[in-house]
C-alpha cells in the first residue's frame, strides 16, 4: 500500500434477526424529544413502524414525526425537517427506512444549528460543520440493503426545481451514533428496490477498486466482498425470503462504504456523479441509474486501467487466462459483470429509465466532472458516455 490515510469510524452496529431489542438501551443516551423520520408508510403496512413506536414509547419519548421522505430526497423535504426540528426542539434523530432515509436524517442533523444557508455552506461548498456547533445524533433502524449510510457521513440531496442532485461526505459527527441491521427488514421492500440496491452496492466497491496500481490490501477486501455479493445477488433474485441471501447483501453493503476500503486509495466516484445527474433528470432508483451508465464508462476505463481490469475478470469471474492477450481476458471481465446484471434485472441504457436523447445536455451539466481513477472526464467525454449508454 502506498497512500497515507488515517481511519475511525464511531458508529455502533447491531445486526441480526433480534438487533431491535437494543434500541431501548441505546435511547437512554438521549433526551426526551425524538424527530422520527421515514419514508412513504410501507414501514407501516409492514408493522416495522408499530414495534419502533412501541419502543420509544416505553422509553418515554415524545415523539415527532417527520414522514414522506422520498427515494431521492429533496430540497424542499430537507427545508421542510430543519424547520419541524427546529420548532420541537429535537434532541435526536432516528431515522427508520433505507438509506435515503439516513441520507436525509444527516442534512437535517447538520443544519438545524446552522444559522446560514446550509445547503450552499454543505452540498454545493462541500464544507463540514464548524468545530464548535451542535450537531444532533443519529440513529437508523434499516429497512433496505444497498447505500451503506448507516456507517458513514454520506449525504445525498436533489435540487428538484434545478435538477441537480449532489452528495456531501460529513465528517465522523454526521456518522450514526448506532444503526439496527435487521435483515429481515430488508425482504420487506419491493424486488426492483432490492435490486437496485445490490448495484449501489456493487458500485460503491467499484468506485473504490478500479484506481491505482499498487498493491493494496483493500483490493484483496473488494475482490471478496464482490465475490459474495455475486453469489447472494443470484440466490436473494431466486428466493427473495432467503435470509442467508439477505443478511450476507446487508453486511456487504455496510462494509461496501463504511470508510475501510478507501483506505490508501484515490478512489473514482464519476459514475456516481453520472449517475446522480441521470437520477435528478429521471428520478429513477438509484441503483439502476449507475448500472445504466457503468458498462460505457467501465469499457472507457478499462485501457488506462487495464491490469486492474485484468486482476478483476480473473479474481472476480474466474475468467481463464489461457491463450488471451490481457485485453482479452479484461473483456471477458466486463463481459461477465453485463451478464450477471442482466441474469439479476438490472437495466443497462438510461433510455429504459426514461431518459431521452433531448435530456443529455441538461445530465451533462448537472454532472460533477474532477479526475478520478484512471481518467479525467470533461463534459465533452460524460456526453458521449451518456449517448453509448441510450
């Protein structure tokens, strides 16, 4: 490994089919006023939502609700949390659905003791909060495997009016204090939901792998954790009750973007700023968004980056070597990953996610274009990976 990196992650993980039974303890480090934030009310069709309330209130919380937060979470909806936090008084966040949930459960706890404009101070400036201001705790009850917010800084926002959709990476603050994994949580969410969260899953660890050329233990953790996705993906697709399947996805969803595999890399996140501007413009999953854009963008990058190509349809799909030049057997690589997205439902072109040739220049604008991995994308290059991926 040849990058210098310093690493601590503070959030406090329960995982099982029993990992709610530890929310009341972890509640007596809190005070009285919790802001409960959720999606669109399958949490309470799937009676998750009745079992969390029933806990709060046995702890003797008073509890403010905050729900409607949506897949992408908007703008307006982050206005709308500050302001209800705000007039409450909140001394805490808890945060029950999927990562979006999470997500926006961050901003809300970023800029309630923000006096300025926080969306341009955090999303648009990329800034942390000052040293000295009050941030309010998190906690996330998970219902959905894929974006790994529950042990990370992560923060995605759209800017609906102006269809821009943008990420901020908080500092460990904005980390969940503690999350709840319960699988089985997980097999409540609709199949296409699953889905598109395998990919965000599987993207999130190419995002970190396909950059440099040392030797680095965390490509050997990538290589693995691929590995086992793969092998879920396909038995969770087959038997979406599988609970095996569900928890393996969980747990590598978590380690997928936990802050461990970045560690001594530069990383590449441009099929993420792709992928978000694509999702601002279609409002589709996010999940299916990446997967549109990735086979365009991973056979652009394959040339520059052909040995970890090569070490990945070798270490990943077990493609055999024999008789094949290295962009061969680097082909065959990507050449497995398109079919393993399609044996699992994933969409390839963002034209079956409802773009349109007349949207490419607005996707092209909206994307955040900076060096990363083996390329450095202009506009000019992220127009023509839209159009190979219609």
């Amino acid at each position: 490994m040849l990058g210098n990196f310093s690493y601590h992650n503070p959030t406090k993980l329960y995982f099982g089919d029993e990992s709610l039974n530890y929310l009341k303890d972890e509640l007596k480090n809190y005070g009285p006023v919790v802001l409960l934030n959720y999606g669109s009310g399958s949490v309470k069709k799937n009676g998750i939502y009745d079992e969390v309330v029933a806990i709060l209130k046995e702890a003797g919380k008073t509890i403010v609700e905050n729900p409607g937060v949506m897949s992408n979470p908007t703008l307006e909806k982050l206005h709308e949390g500050v302001k209800i936090a705000r007039e409450h008084h909140v001394d805490m966040i808890l945060s029950l659905g999927g990562g979006s949930v999470c997500d926006y459960s961050k901003g809300v706890a970023a800029s309630v003791f923000y006096d300025g404009d926080y969306w341009d101070r955090f999303w648009l400036q990329g800034k942390h909060p000052d040293a000295g201001q009050r941030i309010l705790p998190i906690g996330c009850i998970l219902t959905m495997a894929g974006t790994g917010s529950e042990m990370n800084g992560g923060s995605v926002i759209t800017d609906a009016e102006h269809k821009f959709k943008v990420g901020h990476v908080f500092d460990a603050r904005l980390m969940p204090k503690f999350s709840i994994l319960n699988p089985k949580y997980t097999m409540t969410v609709p199949d296409e939901q699953m889905k598109a969260g395998i990919y965000d899953i599987m993207n999130h660890i190419f995002e970190q792998y396909f950059s440099d050329f040392d030797d680095n233990t965390s490509d050997y953790l990538s290589e693995g954790l691929m590995r086992s996705l793969i092998v879920s993906s396909r038995a969770a697709v087959k038997n979406p009750q599988d609970y095996e399947a569900r928890s393996n996805i969980m747990w590598t969803a978590t380690w997928a973007l936990n802050t461990l595999l970045k560690c001594g890399k530069t990383q590449d996140w441009m099929v993420h700023m792709i992928g978000h501007s694509v999702g601002a413009w279609t409002h589709a999953p996010h999940g299916f968004c990446l997967a549109a854009v990735s086979m365009a963008y991973y056979k652009r990058a394959m040339k520059p980056g052909l040995a970890k190509f090569v070490r990945f349809a070798k270490n990943v799909w077990n493609v055999c070597p024999d008789g094949k030049t290295d962009e061969q057997i680097a082909e065959a690589g990507l050449e497995a990953l398109k079919n393993w997205m399609l044996e699992i439902g994933l969409p390839l072109t963002i034209s079956e996610l409802g773009a349109t040739e007349e949207m490419i220049p607005g996707i092209t604008q909206g994307t955040i274009c900076y060096p990363a991995g083996y390329m450095d994308l202009k506009p000019a290059d992220v127009t023509e990976i839209l159009k190979e991926s219609m």
